[in-house]
C-alpha cells in the first residue's frame, strides 16, 4: 500500500463524522467558535476502551468462524476497529515462550499504534492545538473501540501457545500481557462449547464437505475420539470463584445456553448479544428488490409507489420460484422457509402472490410456509425534502447538496432524511435476529437497504456498500457456514424490461 492509499485508509479508519458534514466545522464570520465535532452517529458509536477477546475452547466448534463474524459485525454495524490475530501464523519460532511473546507484541503494537486514540480524526482540536481549552487524548471514551480477536485456525496446533488459553495458567499469563499494554485495555476470553453430538456431528459434516470429502461413521467416530483426547488436557473455564475476576462468555450449543461474567460495557455486551445467535450451520438468504416500480419507471427518489405491469410479471415469477426452488431447497416436499417484507407497497405488492401453506413436518409439528413478516426496518432510505424528486433535478436545483452527496455517499444525510448510516443503526437488531436462523430465509426490500445488508453478509466493507448494484428482477442466493466462505449466484427470473420504459 502506497503512503497515499495508506493515508486515506487511516482517515477513514480514525472517522467519528461523516465527510459531508466537514464544512459545518470550519470557522466562519458567523460562527467564529464553530462545533468541533458534530453530534455522534449511532453508526459511528463511540465504544469506549480497547479490547482484547480471545477465543477458546475445543477443536471443531468453529472458533474461527466466530472470530470472523465477530469482526466483520462489530465494523460493519459499530465502526469498531478490528483485527484478528490467528495463534496458527506465529508458531516458527525456537520456542513457545518466544512465539508467545512475538505474537504479544504484534497484538500491543497494534493495539496502541497512534497512541490508542483510534477515534480521534487527524489535526483534531481533541489532540490539543494549543489554541482549544481542552485536551481529551489519553482520556477515557475516546477511543472507538479497538478490538483484537484472538483465535486458533487449528486447534491442535495452537494448544502449547500460550494465547490459547487452554489451561488457567495460560490465561492468568494473557491477562498479564493485557493488563501490561495498558489500563485502557480489557480482555475477554470467549470459550465455545458444543455438547450436543448432532451439533458436533454436523460440524464435521460440513467441514469435510467444504474440504471435498465424503463423512463417514468411522470419520465421526475417530474426530469424536481425537476430541475427547485434547480435552483430557485442555481445562475448560472455572465457575468455582477461581476466575470470576476475568470477564468472560461462555458460549454453549450456539446459544441454546450463554452464561457471562463481568461483561460490563457496550461493546463487551453487544459481543455477548451477537454470539447468542450466531451458530455453524448452513445459512441460505435470498436477498431481491421489489419489481420495477412506478417511481423507478420515472427516475423519482423514495415514495411509495405501486408497481408496474413488468412489477406484477416478476412477483408471479417470484412466488413460483419460492414455491419451486425456496420451499424445496434440500430437496424435500416441505423444506421450512421465510420471508420478509419491508412495509412498503412495492414490497408487499412483489410478494402478493408467494403461497402460505401450512406444512406438517417430519416430526408432526405444524409450520407456515413463507409466513409474511413485515418490518418498517427494512423499508427504503428515506430521502426526506427530496422524495419524488429525480437525481436530475436534486442536482440542478441543490448542487451542494449533491457535491456533498457525491463525495460521501455513506455519511449523507437527505435534508429531513436518512443516510446509509441510518439504516445501518436500522438493520442491527434484524442480523442477530437474521444470524440465529436455520431456515432459508427471502428477503424482499430496496437497493438502498439490501446493500448494506449484501455487503455486511458478502465481508466487504460498509463503506464500499452505497455503490454496489442490485439489480431488478433478480435473486441473490447468498449461502455460508462455518467452515465455508458466503457463496454467491445470482437467478435472474424477469421481465426483461424495454429500454425505453427503463430509468432506476
């Protein structure tokens, strides 16, 4: 990375307010004593201090999985900055006491690179200018919420190293490093638990496949064996007072059980939250936009318009591909499925015509098919003093605006509106509700929101999110687990829609 590139990752590594509100922070004849800093964004929440999370527990319970998921939502939906650090990536040295130390001090360099102030945007009057009364660097609750994940790729490997934390030693010796980096540091140690065998099983299952290999008795019988072995050694978290001091999670069957300690604090929370839903087993989401509606028909912003003719031939080509390829994804006669609405009527107008049956499963339980669920926080960006209005005329009757519109896409706020960031604070609760599922999951909604919802899904950074397309008449299938990355196809089910009768 060029000094340049490596400047511009910073800035926008180190952002508290969005870019478009930057002209509102400068001195002026009016306002000679302008506001430092607007009023914080729920989007871009402060976190308060550093954090160290380490992962442990068991081989096969998905730890990396976890650590990956854990990162990408605490940036996504919190701007928290993360990093993991992988056990396995630092085992070539001469002995585990050095490899220990090596990866201790990647872990504090990085941690207090810029002095830890990673909340603090550069020239900030909150670093101390000489000329603002006051100086907050070094204090509490300026940072943003630094988050280094610790975890082993290979369980057994990782054992020795003392950052697996698989003995009370090994983890009063992390706490140690933690505690050395510095007092604005706090560890928490998650440790993943499965006892269920299906659960164990299925991990099995799905790992080997992703590797390419066939799951036998015998494979579950030797990895079960090989498991047992690694825990007569590995001790598991102690709830006999000999460890209360730490903070910690202790993470069992995904959620069916999560028993915390001193996880005081928002992030620490928000962290405790986030595993109680997440689990390793295959997710499958079809992500699509309404049918062309009116307004797209005209290029207009916002609204809440009808669809058109070509609006109402794909909701019939969509329910017959739920009916068809949603409800019988494994293969079965009755594959439980959902869906989602935003409370729009071009949404629900697109999914009119999607079946409700009830079905009777396999163990005599009764289930609705496709049950509509509808939520408001799923509805379209609202554009506020500029719905109705095409791109066209905001630009020729408020070029600032769409100047600053143009330079920060993510960060602008219509006038009386919403902006990206909004409906990320919009969408949080729906992923944990999202990431519990098991069920294949249709998503119905608008380009604005199923952005941000393809990025956080897809690992690819929010701020990249506003310029992705998500094209008419299509469903994205997204599907991952734990042990595979999200795999993307996109169906394209029509109409195709003339030219001249095209506009968004």
């Amino acid at each position: 990375m060029d000094s340049a590139a490596a400047a511009r990752a910073h800035e926008e590594e180190v952002q508290t307010y969005v870019h478009s509100q930057a002209h509102l922070l400068n001195k002026s004849s009016y306002n000679p004593l302008p506001t430092e800093l607007p009023p914080p964004i729920a989007a871009l929440s402060a976190l308060g201090d550093m954090h160290v999370v380490v992962l442990i527990g068991l081989p096969e319970v998905g730890k990396p999985f976890l650590a990956k998921r854990m990162r990408q939502y605490l940036r996504f939906f919190h701007g928290a900055d993360c990093a993991l650090f992988d056990i396995c990536e630092n085992l070539d040295y001469p002995s585990v006491d050095e490899s220990s130390a090596a990866l201790s001090a990647r872990i504090s360099e990085w941690m207090l690179r810029n002095g830890g102030a990673s909340n603090v945007p550069l020239g900030s009057p909150l670093l101390g200018d000489g000329e603002s009364a006051p100086t907050y660097k070094g204090q509490k609750a300026v940072d943003s919420g630094r988050c280094a994940i610790v975890y082993g790729s290979d369980t057994y490997r990782a054992f020795e190293q003392k950052w697996s934390g698989s003995s009370k030693e090994r983890r009063r010796w992390i706490l140690d490093q933690v505690r050395a980096m510095s007092r604005s540091v706090k560890l928490v140690f998650v440790e993943v638990k499965v006892t269920d065998v299906t659960l164990m099983r299925n991990n099995v299952a799905i790992k080997r496949h992703a590797m390419g290999l066939p799951t036998c008795e015998e494979d579950f019988r030797r990895t079960e064996a090989s498991i047992k072995e690694f825990a007569k050694l590995y001790v598991t978290l102690q709830q006999d007072g000999s460890e209360e001091d730490m903070s910690y999670v202790i993470f069992i069957n995904y959620g069916q059980k999560v028993v915390t300690n001193r996880m005081h604090g928002f992030l620490r929370m928000r962290i405790a939250q986030f595993l109680s839903t997440i689990h390793t087993e295959t997710h499958t989401i079809y992500l699509t936009r309404h049918g062309q509606s009116q307004y797209n028909q005209l290029g207009k912003i916002g609204g809440n318009s009808g669809v058109t003719e070509y609006g109402l031939d794909y909701a019939r080509r969509l329910a017959t591909f739920a009916r068809e390829t949603i409800c019988r994804e494994d293969g079965s006669n009755a594959n439980k499925a959902r869906l989602w609405t935003s409370s729009m009527r071009r949404t629900n107008e697109t999914a009119q015509f999607i079946e409700h049956p009830e079905v009777t499963l396999p163990d005599g339980d009764k289930w609705v098919q496709m049950s509509h669920r509808v939520y408001r926080n799923l509805d379209e960006i609202f554009a506020g003093e500029y719905e109705g209005l095409t791109y066209e005329e905001v630009a020729s009757r408020h070029k600032d605006e769409a100047f600053l519109r143009k330079v920060d896409k993510i960060g602008y706020r219509y006038p009386r509106g919403e902006s990206y960031f909004d409906i990320i604070s919009r969408l949080d609760p729906l992923i944990h509700e999202l990431e519990s599922y098991h069920e294949p999951t249709l998503i119905v909604s608008h380009q604005a929101v199923l952005r941000m919802l393809y990025a956080y899904l897809m690992g690819i950074d929010r701020m990249d999110a506003p310029r992705l397309s998500i094209p008419l008449h299509t469903v994205i299938k997204l599907t991952y687990n734990g042990w595979t990355q999200c795999v993307e196809q996109q169906v394209y089910l029509g109409p195709d829609v003339p030219k001249d009768e095209q506009s968004t």
